[in-house]
C-alpha cells in the first residue's frame, strides 16, 4: 500500500483561491488533490537549479 500525503494551504492561498471562477477552482482543487497520492503526476517539471517541481492547471 502506497502511503498518501496531506496538502494545506495557508489562509492567504484559500483567499486567492476563492477569488476564481467555480469552473476553474474545481479543476485545481482536483488536481491539488491528486498530490496526494502522486507527488510528482504527469506533466510536472522540475524547477531549475532546485529540488522544486511545478505542474500547471
């Protein structure tokens, strides 16, 4: 079994986030909640110079 992983924003993240438009909060909130079990999906990139990855929605 694959441990999973909790996501938490901070309170100024869910002030931007409830700013968008429902269609597309929904989108990235699923895509947010898909970290959990796969930190590094599909698609991602790796930052460069850093041990940062990013992925878009």
């Amino acid at each position: 079994m694959m441990a999973g992983y909790e996501i938490f924003f901070k309170e100024s993240v869910w002030k931007e986030l409830g700013r968008l438009p429902k269609s597309d909060l929904k989108k990235i909130l699923s895509r947010v909640e898909q970290l959990g079990n796969d930190l590094r999906p599909m698609g991602c990139e790796k930052l460069t110079g850093l041990e940062l990855y990013r992925i878009r929605q």
